[in-house]
C-alpha cells in the first residue's frame, strides 16, 4: 500500500472546482498530520483547514479519484474521510404572513434577513408581550433560575457561543471571540448567535429581563455564515480555540440532522476530557426523524429539547434517545441586531437556557465538571406528564433543585430509578 502522503497527494487539488469535493482526512497520529501538510506544502497545495489538536486536514478532493479516496479511507494510519458537512442553526420564527409557517434559520431561510430582525421589538428596547409585566420572565421562572440569583447571577464563569457570531449590543457583556471561517471579525451578520446568547447571559439594559447567568462571560465563536449555516470544520475549529482559551462552557444551538461526523463526535470528546460542558440543542425536527441531532446525540454533550410557556415539549422538538433536559424554547424575546430585541422560537433558545444554567453552577462551584453537571441537571429535573422519555429527556431543568446541597446525592438515586422504569438516555448514538 502507498504511504499514506502520497495518497492524499494523489486525490488533493489546490482549489475547488466542479470536480472536487471538501473532505475531513482523521490521522492516529500526530507525526503523519504533520508530515501530510508538509508533503501538501512541497506541491503548492494549501488545505482549507488543518487542525493540530485534533490531527484533521480539510482539503478539496478530487471526487473522480475514487481508489485512491478508498485507499486512504482504508489506510492503517487514517482514522476516517468523511465529507465536511454542513450544520445548520436550530432557530425559526413564524413567518409574519402565514400564521403557522416557520422560517427556519439556515441557507435555504432567504426570508431570514436583517430586516425581519429588525422588525419586531427593535430600537427602543421596550417590553411588548405579556412579559412586561413581571421582572422574571416566564421562560426565567420556569427553569428556576430567579431561584438562584440571591446566591449567584453567574460570576467567572465563562460561555462560548459557537453560532453566526455575537453583535455588539448594550444588553450583552463580550469578552472576545474568534472567527473560524476565515474572516478576521466575530460579529455577527445573522441575528441567531446574538439572540442565543442574550438568553444565556443578558445582562438586562434598558429595562429589559436579564439572562439566566447576567454576569457570565460570553465569548463569541463564528462558525455559521450570515444564513446560519457553517462546515463541521468551522465548528472543530471552535471547539479547539474553546479547548485553548480553557472556556468552561461551550453552547451550540446547530445541528446535523441526518449525517454522522466522526470528526465533530471527536472534537465533542476532547473537550470533555478538557472539563469542557458542552450544551446542544436537540433539533426541530418533531416526530418526523425518531432521532436527535449532532452534536446533541452524542453522550459526551448535555441535549436539550424545547418546552412551551404551558410547560410542554414543543411540537418541533426533536423526538429520540439521548435527550438529557427540557428548557423553554417557545417565542423567546432576547437580543438582536442593531441593538434591538427579537422573538424567537426552536431548540436553539432551549440550549443556550441550559448553557446559562451550567454557568450559574459552575459559578457556586467551579470543582463541577461535567459528569457532575449532567447528574444534578438530570436528577432535579422536574418530569413533565404524559410525554416519553425520547421527548424530554429527565424533564425540564430545575436550577433551584440543581444547585442544592443534596443533588449530588440524590442523582445516583434518580438515574437508577429511571433507569428501571425504561429510561435509555444513556444510550446516545453516534
């Protein structure tokens, strides 16, 4: 069999063309990573992305190569060659014209421009719903996070956003970021990014309600484009820079829906071996899949699906084993563009209450890590009535119940109780 430098020099080009593909290219070791960017290098050949900690090579293929693509597929020093898929944000909102039409938030979503950001409770930052009435929000209340406050609002606990970037905004606190997909900026062009991380920690300007954990850090990660879409690539690259920059949190409200990635399952892994809590949003998919998405699917992610202000699992929501907790992710009003503020529905606003929650833990008790997170989210979780497990998960996250002395105590005691009545959470797939 060739070496393997030279098999992935048989198939590499330097420049997409009609001919080639984007692939991710896993090696066991560091020594052969690096000598393939060097064989690379020798020819002129620029990868679209390379990253060390992970021992991946992005590069554009030539798809008519085939036995030379399966001959490094198969070669004894390369882990997998997979395609570099594309992930897609898990927010909608309802198209303002078709009462029950969702505009999702990805590339195809043309109608999700700036202006409709802009549209609804932009400028002055004023309360319009039902909520101007209370101080909490629903949303807030429901998951107990007021309950919490007295002890901490979140302080040096840090959350990376890894989504279409964080906008400048007077209600959100940033304390930098990064771009992944080439670009030098990490402000956002899509709204998606901006909006996930005023539920997690807005500080509440203007009069506006805070966010679970007001005074957690937000770092900005760009990894979806200005339609909220990004590659798996951008996405490990985020995740390596979290890893670096020892960022406790890490939320993603993205997913894939029907692909599987080992790289991005590997990226997730290391860094929960880093201590990382990586929160992800499950997916709006409903009932449709019998499955949740990437990264939220795999075990060493904390997956969350989406309640309504009523208390139930939001018909969108991802149906399928792996669910950890529920969090509320019916029209969310949180930041936007421009400065202004936006309702919004889908997954995407479940995972980022989530996010905020874990920060508010950590911040009480920077020791937790992430089993002990999972387990205390998991075992003060309030069940809701007449849903499945593969709808909820534990239920929907209780931050008073979490943050007790005697959760840690108490979450042996639920896990294997709910074990024994059919629960199979802990069988997340890959």
């Amino acid at each position: 069999m060739p070496n393997v430098e030279r098999l992935l020099l048989s198939c590499s080009k330097g420049r997409s063309s009609g001919h080639t593909t984007r692939k991710l290219i896993g090696f066991k070791s560091q020594s052969q990573y690096t000598q393939c960017l060097k064989e690379l290098a020798k020819y002129g050949i620029r990868p679209v992305k390379s990253i060390r900690r992970n021992r991946v090579i992005c590069c554009h293929v030539d798809s008519r190569r085939t036995q030379q693509l399966q001959s490094l597929a198969q070669h004894p020093n390369v882990s997998y060659v997979e395609p570099d898929f594309k992930l897609h944000a898990h927010g909608f909102q309802v198209h303002p014209k078709a009462k029950n039409a969702k505009v999702r938030i990805h590339a195809k979503a043309s109608l999700y421009s700036r202006k409709n950001l802009r549209t609804r409770g932009a400028g002055k930052g004023k309360l319009h719903s039902d909520s101007s009435s209370s101080s909490v929000g629903w949303n807030l209340s429901q998951i107990e996070a007021n309950k919490v406050w007295s002890a901490t609002k979140g302080k040096g606990a840090g959350i990376a956003i890894i989504d279409t970037g964080i906008a400048k905004h007077s209600d959100l606190r940033i304390c930098g970021g990064v771009n992944t997909m080439g670009g030098s900026s990490y402000i956002d062009d899509n709204g998606h990014g901006t909006h996930v991380a005023g539920i997690a920690a807005a500080v509440g300007a203007n009069g506006m309600l805070q966010g679970v954990a007001p005074r957690a850090r937000l770092y900005a990660v760009k990894a979806l484009d200005a339609n909220g879409a990004g590659y798996v690539s951008d996405i490990i690259k985020g995740i390596d820079w979290c890893i670096s920059k020892k960022i406790p949190i890490i939320n993603m409200s993205l997913g894939l829906e029907g692909e599987t990635s080992s790289a991005l399952k590997e990226a997730v892994q290391r860094a929960r071996q880093s201590g990382i809590i990586v929160v992800a949003s499950a997916g709006n998919s409903g009932t449709s899949t019998g499955r949740i998405d990437q990264p939220a699917r795999y075990s060493t992610a904390i997956a969350v699906a989406a309640s309504t202000r009523k208390g139930k699992v939001a018909n969108y929501s991802s149906r399928g084993y792996g669910i950890d907790v529920t969090a509320p992710g019916s029209y969310i009003k949180s930041t936007s563009l421009g400065g202004g503020y936006q309702v919004l529905s889908g997954t995407s606003m479940s995972s980022p209450h989530v996010a905020g929650g874990v920060a508010l833990l950590k911040s009480l008790d920077p020791s937790l890590g992430p089993t002990a997170i999972t387990k205390r989210l998991r075992a003060s979780a309030k069940r809701i009535s007449n849903y499945s497990y593969k709808a909820q998960g534990y239920g929907i996250m209780q931050l008073g119940g979490a943050t007790s002395s005697s959760s840690s105590e108490q979450s042996t005691e639920a896990a294997s109780r709910k074990s024994k009545s059919g629960h199979k959470s802990s069988r997340k797939r890959s």
